[in-house]
C-alpha cells in the first residue's frame, strides 16, 4: 500500500485556492444579487445601464474577477466532486482537460462580454 | 473476497432518513454547486448578445425578464446562491476549527435563513410583471 | 424463529451402518439444540420483557442461505443489556451458526462495530433501552460481507498501515528517555483513543465511493504521530507528505459522519482539518 503513496503530489494547492475564491465568492455573489435584482430591478436592465457599471474601472475589475474566482471555484468543485464518487485513470485525466478547457473557455468568453459592455471598443 | 456480498446503494441515498445534519448540508451544497456551475455558462452564454449589439442585449434581457417561468427559476436561483454562501460560510469556519461542536446547528440557521431570504425576496422578484 | 436448514434425516437411512458415529453425533447435538430450546423458553417466560432483534443472514456457503435475508430473534430483555449481548443470548439458544466478532466486550478490542438502527455502533457499548425497539443489526456499510454480521477488514487494515501508523524517529536524545511533554501528550490524547473498530470508515461516504481514500482513521493514526513533537521535524514532514496526496486529508468533505459514529469519540473530523491546514502552512514554506 506504502507504494502507492509515493509519487509526492501536494493538492492542497487547489483546496486553498478553493477557500480563497470563496471567501471572495460570498462578498461578490452577495453583491452582485443585490444590485441586480433589489437595488436595479431585473426587469429594468438595458444596455445603457450595464454600460454605465461596466464603464467603471473599479465595478469591471470586481466582475472580472468575479468571473474568474467562479469559473475556478464552480469547474474545481464539479472536479474534486467527480474524484470523490471515484473517478480514476484515463477517464479522470479526460475529465480534467475538459473542465479546463470547458473554464478557460468561460473565462475568455466571459472576457470579451465584459469588454463589450463597456462599449468602449 | 469472491463470495462476499456488496449490498450497493441501499447503503446510501436508500439510506436518507438516517442522514445526519452535517450529510444534508454536504448533498445540499454539492446541489447547489451544480446548479450555480450550470446557471454561470447559461449566464455568460445569454449576456453574450451583449456582443453583437446595445439593442439585442435590452431586447433579450427585456423578453427574458417578461417571461414568469424566468422569475420563478430566479427565485429559485437566490435561494440555491443563498443557501450555498451560507452553508459555504459555515464550511469555512468548519475549515478553520472554529466552532466545530457547533456545526449541525449552523447548518439548521443556514436552512431558516435561506427559507427567510427567499420568502422576502418574493415579491422584490416577481414585481412589475 | 430462526431459518436454520432442517436437518436432513432421510439421507443418511439408506448408508446408516456405517454412519452410526455421525449418526450419534448428530443425535447429540439435537439433544443439545433442545436444550438449548427449552431454556430460552424458560427464560422468555420468566423475562416479562422481550427485545426482537432483525438480524442481517448471509452465508455464501451454505446453499438456502445465499441470499441475504434478515432473521428475527426474540431475546429475553434483562437489565443492562448490550447489543452484544443480545447477540450472544441469540446465538447460543436459537442459532448457534449466527456469526459475528467479539472479544474484549468493554470497547477496547473495537471488533464488534456494527449496523445497529441504521448507525454504526459497538455492539457491547449500546444498550438496548437506548435504542427504539425492534433492533435491526447489520453488518458494516461499505464493507464486503463475508457472513451474517462480519465485514472484510482487509481494505481498512490496508488504509491503517499505509499511514505508518507506529512512533518513528531520527532525532534520539542521547541516554535518555523520550519525554513528552504534558501539553502536547493532551494534544494527541483523543488521537490514541483509536481501537481500529472501523466504525467511521464505514460511515463515510467518501471512503464509499473513493476507495483510495484513506479514511477517518487512519488520518486520525496518521495525526497521533504527526502531532507527536517526540518525531521531530523531519518525521513530521514525511508524515504530512503522505496524507496530503491526492487520496489523503483532501478527500475529507467535512461531513462529520465519522465524529458522530465514533464509539470513543474521538474529534475525527477537527483532526483532519488540522492536518489540512499543517499541510497549507508547511507548504507555503517552501515558497
């Protein structure tokens, strides 16, 4: 058995990155609901409305970084609940590449969303 | 080995009136982490027409927002974010040791407040429609 | 009451000259079955109070018993009775060939960890006025049944060894004892509880479905050791190599299974997540 464990691979890397983002997470999904839905009604969004938040260097930061901490911790999450029901081998290696691709694809798009909205290009 | 039995899932989700507080809360969080997951792509994805014009985004945002079906699953949406940042609340002092022996009662005010925000959020949500 | 196969006595008639010794042997153990018999039905009349237990049947040798079933045994209730106990009285009036593991029945051996009322449990430390009434026992989830209530330990001894789980060091003091000091003796106190029962292995559901996972524990062995200052800290950081891969602390969804089922109640789950969090900072050293 003592064999098996010999390869050294540390993943309390991710397990920390995953409490980060959430700490982050709480603040910024709490927000983000706030001032989407009580503060702005949903209902009364337009693209003139997002492009005045979005314009704002400070709001685009936060909401790109917003996406990038939930796109990490959502795709690590679906990643780490997948190797806990069992996954392994070959499959557990195609798994990981396509979740992230699946997150970089997210991040990129989501990305380039945010830069439209600001309108500025 | 051979000749020994497995007695598959009824072991587990066969199981579920035995589930203590701490086993809800993991099923519950792991829920709502596929929904949140799922709802992120569908989010980026509908924004997306943000790219193609200022009008096409206010039409679709405007068409979507009219729709009740889009209202309740929003409803439903703030109460799976509610309960996650709650619970994940509790999973982060859980990850810092404090207040281990209080964990299943963190849990239970996660619950309750979860059901509170999303009753109060009702109207807030479904309004103007 | 039990679902015993009855003997067979037309089989051995037609050979029955020289079978004449099994034929007495079989003869005295029906002898002693009746016995058996009639005292249990004295002590259920003399016994106001009756406990009906369900038990978990399995045998994959006997042919008629291949396929689980539950028995149920109507024991005589008297003070104090333990689950063990109950066990016991049932296998030696009803059914000798009912099997389970005991030993010590003071919860030090840990080989009685069972089923009991859908929770893992000791058998010789649960008393049946604790429980709702009737009782069903099973043996060990996420364990391979062997017979009736004994589960293969093999995949749990495994996980156990992986860990080390003995006092290894390089740094000796010259001539001397190894001290410990009191504070960190009541550090590693409830770590040494262990009685490698196997309860909490069996509670957990990610040991469930991942079967690398190493498990509450041997964590909790690898814990007593790594918080152990005796090892000194180049012991410490092998240790913590080996339960932070991939299958090790990480795996550990705070469930709290483990820490609830615990017969000696040992905080299983605070003891992972401190390794989780030794495992961070020693990690973070190095960059």
């Amino acid at each position: 058995m003592a064999d098996h464990y010999s390869s050294f691979e540390p993943k309390g890397t991710r397990w920390l990155l995953q409490r980060i983002t959430a700490g982050f997470l709480v603040v910024v999904l709490a927000f983000h609901f706030m001032l989407l839905h009580f503060v702005n009604h949903a209902g009364d969004i337009t693209f003139l409305g997002t492009q005045a938040r979005m314009s704002q260097v400070g709001y685009f930061l936060t909401m790109v970084s917003f996406l990038i901490a939930g796109a990490f911790h959502g795709v690590n999450g679906v990643y780490n609940a997948l190797v806990n029901q069992g996954l392994d081998g070959t499959q557990k290696t195609v798994v990981k590449w396509l979740l992230v691709a699946a997150g970089a694809l997210l991040i990129a798009q989501g990305i380039r969303v945010a830069t439209a909205m600001t309108g500025l290009f | 080995m051979s000749q020994s039995y497995d007695r598959g899932l009824i072991e587990d989700f066969g199981r579920w009136k035995e589930f203590s507080a701490g086993m809800w809360a993991w099923i519950f969080h792991k829920f709502t982490g596929w929904v949140l997951i799922g709802y992120l792509f569908t989010h980026v994805a509908v924004l997306s027409s943000a790219t193609v014009s200022g009008e096409v985004y206010t039409q679709t945002l405007q068409s979507l927002e009219s729709l009740l079906v889009v209202r309740v699953l929003e409803v439903g949406l703030l109460a799976v974010a509610a309960f996650h940042i709650l619970n994940g609340i509790r999973l982060l002092f859980v990850d810092l040791g404090i207040g281990l022996e209080a964990q299943d009662k963190a849990f239970y005010a996660a619950m309750v407040a979860t059901g509170v925000i999303t009753i109060a959020s009702i109207p807030t949500f479904l309004g103007g429609i | 009451m039990s679902t015993q196969i009855k003997e067979r006595d037309t089989e051995t008639e037609s050979e029955s000259s020289e079978e004449s010794e099994h034929q007495t042997r079989r003869l005295s153990e029906k002898r002693e079955r009746a016995d058996m018999k009639e005292r249990a039905d004295n002590d259920l009349s003399e016994h106001d109070e009756t406990v009906r237990l369900k038990v978990f049947r399995y045998d994959p040798e006997v042919e008629g018993k291949k396929d689980p079933r539950f028995d149920t045994f109507e024991v005589p209730f008297t003070k104090g009775m333990t689950v063990l106990d109950a066990l016991i009285y049932a296998r030696d009036h009803f059914d000798s060939s009912l099997t389970f593991r005991h030993s010590c029945r003071q919860a030090v051996c840990g080989s009685d960890a069972l089923f009991v009322n859908g929770r893992q449990r000791l058998g010789c430390k649960t008393q049946m006025v604790d429980l709702e009434w009737p009782v069903r026992i099973e043996p060990l989830p996420h364990a391979d049944v062997v017979k009736d209530l004994i589960v293969d330990m093999e995949h749990f001894y495994d996980q156990m060894e992986s860990v080390e789980p003995y006092f290894q060091t390089n740094e000796l003091p010259s001539g001397e004892e190894q001290r410990q000091s009191r504070e960190n003796r009541e550090k590693v106190k409830m770590s040494t509880r262990c009685i490698w029962c196997s309860a909490c292995m069996s509670s957990c559901n990610v040991a469930a479905g991942d079967n690398e996972y190493l498990g509450p524990a041997a964590i909790n062995k690898a814990y007593r050791f790594a918080m152990d200052e005796r090892e000194g800290e180049d012991m410490k950081a092998h240790r913590l190599n080996i339960i932070e891969q991939e299958h090790g602390v990480w795996r550990c969804q705070t469930q709290f299974s483990c820490t609830e089922v615990c017969p000696k109640d040992i905080p299983l789950t605070e003891h992972i997540q401190e390794l989780k969090r030794e495992a961070v900072k020693s990690n973070l050293k190095f960059w």
